[in-house]
C-alpha cells in the first residue's frame, strides 16, 4: 500500500491516500485538513468491487459545527444509501465523488483506461460535498487528451488533469498537486 500526499489548493489544505490496487479493485484510506469553506478534519475508507466500481465510502468531517459521518453504500446493481437510506437521485452511479479529493477521480478513469487510450464518457456520480457530507448527483465528462492526460468537465467546469500511469492524480489544476510519490 503506497502513500500519496497532495496540496489541495481549493481547499487551502492537504490530504494523504494509503491506495493499493489488485485485481480491479481499489481500497484506500485518506486524511484531509482544509480551511476552505471552514476549517475541518476528513477521514475516509473507500473500497471498490471489480471494475473499480464504489462499493463503499465511509467518511467523517469534524468542523466547528461538530462531527459528521457518512457511510456510502452502493449494493452493485445501481442502487446507493446513505447511512441506511435510499438515494434515488443518484440510483445508476457507479462512483462515489469526495468533494475537494483527487482519489476519487482515479475510479472511472481506470475502468475505462482514460489516462491511457483515447475516449470520452460520461458519467452520473455520488458526489458528497465536503465538510458537510449531503450527497448530490453529479454530471460528468471524462475526456483522453493524450498519455496521462485526461479532461474532466462538470456542468461550466472544466480541468485537463495530469494522471500516473497507475490512474492516480498528479495535477488537477485549481485543485489539486501531488506532492509525493507512490
């Protein structure tokens, strides 16, 4: 299991993943600290099925508000819950999306090899906003710009993101830098 660390400039923060992938499956743990919207703590456990599909993500965000906890459940048919309870706004994701982390955007791109052979898909997402964990549904476009190179568009958003060979973020401009690596 490898550590990832990464400057989150759009949360005035840090984070740091413990990834490891076998198999087509993806489990990582991660921290975070930002400062932006508010100050906050993140903890997380992710853990994919085959194919890199969300199967779990559970999180905790403590702010000044106090602690929060979510546990994200996909049951692998298309159907998410959130803490025991159906998200039909989101039924057919396949990934989960923790706002302000770079991790998460390696599932889709390792599915579908997008950081290595040209392609374009969209996808439906369980993006959870960050530090008060409400999950929405979340529209997005990943695009292969070249070898490593992979647009990401959401809605009026749009970022060319740098990937290593494994599927991990290096930059995510506006977003993210990695700072060290695997």
């Amino acid at each position: 299991m490898g550590a990832i660390t990464w400057e989150v400039s759009g949360s005035q923060g840090f984070e740091t993943a413990w990834a490891e992938q076998e198999d087509g499956v993806l489990r990582a743990r991660g921290r975070a600290v930002g400062t932006v919207p508010e100050p906050y703590w993140i903890s997380y456990e992710l853990e994919t099925a085959e194919g890199f599909v969300t199967r779990r993500l559970s999180v905790t965000a403590e702010a000044e508000a106090g602690t929060r906890s979510l546990d994200l459940l996909h049951d692998g048919q298309g159907r998410w819950t959130a803490n025991g309870e159906p998200l039909p706004d989101v039924d057919g994701a396949l990934d989960c999306d923790l706002g302000l982390c770079p991790l998460t955007n390696t599932m889709p791109v390792l599915r579908h090899g997008l950081h290595l052979a040209s392609g374009e898909r969209e996808f439906l997402m369980a993006w959870v906003s960050v530090p008060d964990l409400a999950v929405r549904p979340s529209r997005q476009t990943y695009t292969h710009l070249g070898p490593g190179r992979v647009r990401f568009a959401s809605g009026d958003f749009r970022s060319d993101l740098e990937f290593d060979e494994e599927g991990y973020v290096v930059e995510y401009p506006s977003l993210a830098t990695r700072l060290t690596a695997r």
